[in-house]
C-alpha cells in the first residue's frame, strides 16, 4: 500500500478541515494516511495511522503539508533524513515552499494518486560549531543558518574566512549563510539577492553590519564557510531556519558547507519559479506606460 504523511498546521480550523478532507480523498485513493499524534487528535480524524514522530516518514511516497513555510520545515526534519519528497499546501502567508494553493487542493491529491508529480532536490547547509578545534555540536537548514547576537546591547565581533582565507571582519548583528531555496526568506529581508533554486552556490549576508563593506557575497557550492566569535564576552546564538537553535560561546568557530543531505520536494505542473515569483511578490510585469494604454484616451480629464 502506498503510505503518505500528512503534517498539518492546526491551530486553525479551516486547516483542519481541509486535512480531513485530504485524508479522505487519499485513502479512497488507496493511501495509507499517517499523521503525528497531537495533529490526528486534534483533526479527530479516526481513519489515518498515528505514527511517532522520529520515523514517521519512513517507507512514505510522500510528506504532504498544510500550513505555511513553518510547517514545512517543520515537516522537512522528517522527510529529509528519510529522504522522502514534500509538497507543501500554503495556507501561510507568502508561502514560498508550497507547490500548491488550498482552493487546488483536491486536483492536487489527485494528481498524486495518479502519479503526475515531478521531485526536486533543494541544496541545505550543514553547520559544524567548532570550540578549541573540536566539533561540539552539528546542524543543518533548508533556508539558512544565521548566527545572531544574544547581547542587545554589544555587535558581535566576527572574522569570515571562505576556503580556509581571510574575508571579512567586522561587527554587525549577525551574519546569514543561506541556500538559494532560503534566497527567499531571511537572506532576502536582510538585503540579499533572490537566487533561482536550481542554482548550485551558497550565499552570505551580513547583516547590519558596521562595515564600510557589508555586501551580500554568492560563493561556490563546493566551498567552506568559516565564521569566528573573535571578541571575549561576545556569546551568541545560531539559529537553523528559525526552528533550531544552538547557543555559540565565545571564541568559537561555526563552519558551514554545503549540506550532505538535500531536501526533495514535489512539482506539480509547469509552473516555473519565475511565474511563482511574480505571483507571490505581486511583481509589476507591466510598466506604467503600458498600464495607463489601457485607459479610454477619449475620456475628457
């Protein structure tokens, strides 16, 4: 039987109830539907599989969220060691991640049930924190990983070297080293430029920093990112895509490189990224003069 598992953002009862209406349609296909304990009690859905959440998506053709980017990558710390593709309904906000809109739902599962999807690997980054030249600690991201200040009233002071050679040093509130799936997300908001997904290269961006340079830097895929805490009493935090984070003590190193496990996630339809770009930014794709041509030039103004 083929297995799916459905993570679900339910705080939210129009959530909830498009849940319950996916796990119906996907048993009636055939499906085994699973879903995490404190998720299925509060659908009350009684005809999916309770699983536990450490294996739950292993043996699954797929992990299919309802939610927005936060389920998502919630979710992605299942299906990632798995290695189990995704699609993401968005039910958030901008919703970047998604493959799929909520009013598209039940053409969706359809879609799945018939096996007309296409699976993509997003690059993720790897992070090892290094203190006194042992490796401490490890994670990963989808998105970014970003190393923040936990002092308010104190910059962090940070040496970055790319490759093992000097680069930068500055203070700043925090530096990002992001994926191009998260180009869209963090890096983008802290003045980094958009990258296709398909691009293979890993992206830095300071952020606030007091630099006279402080620009976004792209840097090969193949490529290791060194970020020291060079100040004593400078502790700090690095967050993996705002669901994770691990406490940096002063004087450490966190090194960060492309990740040896991607995330797959599922396509459906031709939609391209840039068609998902212009939608979800409501990019003008007209200039003004083409615009206003569409005004009755026989109107008396």
């Amino acid at each position: 039987m083929r297995s799916i598992l459905l993570v679900v953002h339910t705080t939210r009862r129009q959530i909830t109830s498009l849940a319950v209406q996916a796990a119906v349609q996907l048993r009636e296909s055939g499906f085994d539907v699973r879903m995490l304990p404190s998720e299925a009690a509060d659908c009350a859905e009684d005809a999916v599989r309770v699983v536990e959440s450490a294996d739950a998506a292993e043996g699954c053709e797929l992990v299919l969220t309802l939610g927005g980017d936060g389920t998502f990558l919630r979710a992605a710390e299942l299906a990632r060691p798995a290695g189990v593709p995704m699609l993401g309904v968005n039910l958030g906000h901008v919703g970047f991640l998604a493959g799929a809109e909520p009013h598209a739902l039940a053409d969706s599962v359809a879609a799945i049930a018939a096996g007309n999807y296409s699976v993509e690997e997003r690059v993720t980054v790897d992070a090892d924190i290094v203190l006194d030249g042992v490796v401490s600690s490890r994670a990963w991201a989808l998105n970014e990983v970003s190393l923040e200040r936990t002092n308010r009233e104190r910059m962090l002071e940070i040496a970055v070297a790319v490759d093992e050679r000097p680069l930068l040093r500055f203070g700043c509130d925090g530096l990002l080293c992001s994926t191009p799936t998260g180009s869209t997300a963090y890096a983008f908001s802290a003045g980094g430029p958009i990258m296709w997904p398909n691009v293979d290269a890993m992206l830095i961006v300071p952020n606030a920093a007091h630099a006279l340079f402080s620009r976004p830097i792209v840097v090969a895929p193949t490529s290791t990112i060194d970020i020291d805490l060079v100040s004593s009493g400078h502790e700090a935090v690095l967050s993996c895509d705002g669901r994770r984070s691990i406490a940096i003590p002063a004087g450490a190193r966190v090194r960060v490189r492309r990740g040896e496990l991607p995330v797959k996630v599922v396509r459906l339809g031709e939609l391209s990224f840039t068609d998902r770009l212009v939608s979800k930014f409501q990019l003008p794709v007209r200039s003004l003069r083409e615009a206003s041509s569409t005004v009755d030039d026989s109107e008396d103004f």
